[in-house]
C-alpha cells in the first residue's frame, strides 16, 4: 500500500476508557457489509462513475494537447470556481507548486475561488492578460460566484486580445443549456463535459483535478493509479480495507464516545489544500438530518502552537488524524556551533526534518496521553500515486461513513435554500 493507517490510537487496548472495544465496533462493521455490496454492485454496473476514473486512460488521452498548449502559451492560467470545482484542482497542483514563484516549465496557477471584491481585484490585477488563459469550472453552468468572477473578467481579456479571446478561455461544465455553456459559446470558448453523475466534491480525479494538475506537470496515470490501488483493495478486502475500518472507527467513537468534531492534521505544507478539500468532503456529504460530525483542517506543526492546547485541554468530543511521511534526515541542518553556543544542544547538527518528525510523534503521544483518539496515516512519501491513494480514501471512507449514518452522500439540500435567497436579494438590490 502507499499509506499505513494506524488506527490502535482510538481503541481501548491503548487509550483505555476513552477509545473502544470490539463490543462498540462489531455492530457497526457488520452493518458496513451492506455498505461495502452496494459499493460493489455500484462498481460493476458502472452506476457511480467516481468508481470507474481510477481504471480509466482514454480520458487523459485527449486533455494532454489542452495542457501542453496551455503550458507553452501562458505566463498565467487563472482557474474559476469554488468549492469542489477548485479544491481538487489545488490540492493535486500543489504537489508542484507551493505558491512560491512560477513552477518550473509551467505557467503559474492562480485559483480564484471566492468573490470578495478587493482580493479578486487585487489578484486579477497581477496577471498579464496577454499571456494568460482560463479554466472556468462550474458542474452546474449556474453557479453565481463563478458566473460573476467570469464575465467580470472577459472584458480585461478582449481588452488584452481582441476578439480572439474565446480562445483562452476552456469551460468545464455538464452538457445541456446553461448560462455558463451559453456565454462560452458566445465567446466562442471550447467547453469540456463536467460528467453529470459525479458530484463537485467528488470530482478530483476527473479532468476538473487532472486539466489543472496535468497544466503544473503532475503525473495525472499516476494518481489515478493510487486511487485504483486503494479502490480495488477496498473491493477485495471489504471491511477489513482501510477505507471502511475508518469509517466505522469515526462513526462508532461518535456514537459511543461523543466524539462529534474530526481533526485533520498534515505535518506537510502540500498537504494544506488536501485538508481543506476533506473538509468539504466530509461535511457536504454527512452533515445531514441532524447527523454528521464537524470537520476541522489543522496544520502541523503550525497549529500546534494555537489549537493543540483545546485539544488537551478542551472537552473530550474529537478524533485526530494525523498525516505524515519519512522526514528524517531531510532538510538543512542547524550549525553544531551556533546551536551550541546558544545553549540549545538539542538542535545542534539536527536537519528541519528531524524536528518535524520528533514534533509529529510529540503530538500523537501526548494526545494519546490525554486520552484523545488518534489515527495516524503514514506515507513513506508524498508523490503523485500516494496523493490519488489519499483521495480516493477519504472518498470511500466518507462514503461508507454515509451508509452507516443512514444519509445520501452525494447530495446537499441545504446548500440550495442559501443559493435561492442570496438571488432573490440581489434581485431586490436592483430594484432598490
């Protein structure tokens, strides 16, 4: 496997009465059975397309001229969208770039994923647009945010080229009529399907991930290759895989333990956006009828030092999970004599990755001390095959979380009432 899950952190054999028992978790694994037929019904009858992308290449085949054009004609390519139409794309982007400076060979990528006026300004404002081009992702063609980021873009780019705009322009969206097919049509944009049958949140290893990893030179085969990896396990093993033992781990210290807020923690910078697309994830497709437990990013070693102290000493309702890979012997390494003469002989002829591996282990072990239960998953590096694993875990592992919470996980009915008012107020704004 491209990962290790250690799960005996949240069990009772380590943790004492704070973790559980094979009483607490038996119940809910041989409810999982259903989960784990459905999961392979569904895979064979091809009736969930997110199952049938880690096995696919014909996909790639033609999104491959698209990215290279992109990458030999553009200084900048601006990619709109929010939510899971942009998470996926940074998450994957940032295994080549960490926002420092222009990735080597490829255009650098600006997601602009919100609509605060003086941020998208401002960001807008350090492209040159003669040398720039756009992803515009939206699965819906209807989605506000991005509809406005778009035509309040187009008119700098017709600015900067004239009438041949369309053609830096590529659309990602679900076939049909739509506003946003419409104005990329008018343009004269060329639009990509957005496949109707898989959910934004669940899009990441379809060409809304892979046309943007692909532009920063991620080796696209190979994330589909972990996520195929991990998929095919899960299907082999049932609730033995990783996937399904931890979701019943979540599932069973929420009902059993009250554990109704889950951490997510990397001890990797490039891991920072992973954080933040699983916390969509996993509250978009759980948090529903009541049920559901709260997702939290933190970010080691960072975060630490602002958030470990509520979760030693706050109240006993989270779950840890810990993300971390080999950093031993990594890094530069602190001068023996500087750190010496400073009376810090701890640090002398230590490498950065040394400390992050000493500190990683620190958190795990005091929160462990503190009863706090506390998955670890270990990566013996972070590369584009372990990535696709990651991903294609999480999205099983909330999957069969659904099925034990007895909720839908691929719709959102609560999203739609805010969409419905924010309209009808901007509507009674122009009358006003």
């Amino acid at each position: 496997m491209l990962y290790e899950q250690d799960l005996s952190g949240c069990l009772a054999r380590r943790l004492g009465a704070h973790g559980l028992t094979d009483d607490d978790l038996l119940p809910e694994i041989l409810h999982l059975e259903g989960g784990i037929t459905a999961l392979r019904a569904q895979h064979e009858r091809k009736s969930l397309p997110l199952l049938a992308l880690p096995g696919r290449s014909d996909d790639l085949a033609p999104l491959a001229p698209l990215a290279e054009e992109f990458r030999s004609r553009f200084d900048h390519v601006v990619v709109l969208g929010t939510g899971g139409s942009s998470l996926g794309g940074q998450t994957l982007v940032a295994l080549k770039d960490l926002g420092i400076g222009k990735p080597q060979g490829a255009p650098k990528l600006i997601f602009l994923d919100n609509i605060d006026p003086e941020a998208f300004a401002a960001l807008s404002a350090t492209v040159d647009w003669r040398r720039a081009g756009l992803i515009v992702i939206s699965k819906s063609g209807t989605t506000a945010e991005t509809l406005t980021q778009l035509l309040t873009l187009l008119p700098k780019l017709k600015v900067a080229q004239g009438a041949a705009h369309g053609r830096h322009v590529v659309v990602i969206t679900e076939p049909g009529d739509n506003p946003m097919r419409r104005i990329a049509a008018t343009i004269g944009a060329r639009i990509l399907d957005h496949d109707p049958g898989i959910g934004g949140r669940y899009s990441v290893l379809s060409l809304v991930g892979l046309l943007p990893a692909l532009i920063a030179g991620v080796d696209v085969a190979e994330v589909r290759r972990g996520a195929l990896e991990v998929l095919d396990d899960t299907l082999t093993r049932g609730t033995a895989s990783a996937p399904a033992q931890g979701a019943v781990t979540a599932i069973t210290l929420a009902r059993k333990r009250g554990a109704s807020v889950t951490v997510i923690m990397p001890y990797l910078d490039r891991l920072a956006q992973f954080g933040l697309w699983y916390r969509q994830l996993w509250a978009e497709s759980l948090g529903k009828g009541g049920k559901g437990t709260t997702p939290i990013r933190a970010m080691g070693t960072v975060d630490q030092h602002s958030q470990l102290q509520l979760y030693l000493g706050g109240p006993r309702d989270k779950t840890f999970t810990l993300i971390e890979t080999a950093t031993v012997g990594t890094g530069d390494a602190v001068p023996e004599a500087s750190a010496r003469a400073a009376g810090i002989d701890y640090l002398a002829g230590r490498r950065m990755g040394d400390l992050l591996a000493a500190e990683a282990r620190a958190t795990a072990d005091t929160l462990l001390k503190g009863g706090r239960p506390t998955r670890v998953i270990r990566l013996a590096k972070l590369n584009a095959a372990s990535m696709g694993a990651l991903l294609m875990h999480f999205m099983l592992e909330t999957i069969l979380a659904a099925h034990l919470l007895g909720v839908d996980p691929f719709d959102q009915p609560a999203v739609e009432e805010g969409k419905i008012l924010a309209r009808r107020y901007l509507a009674e704004m122009t009358r006003s």
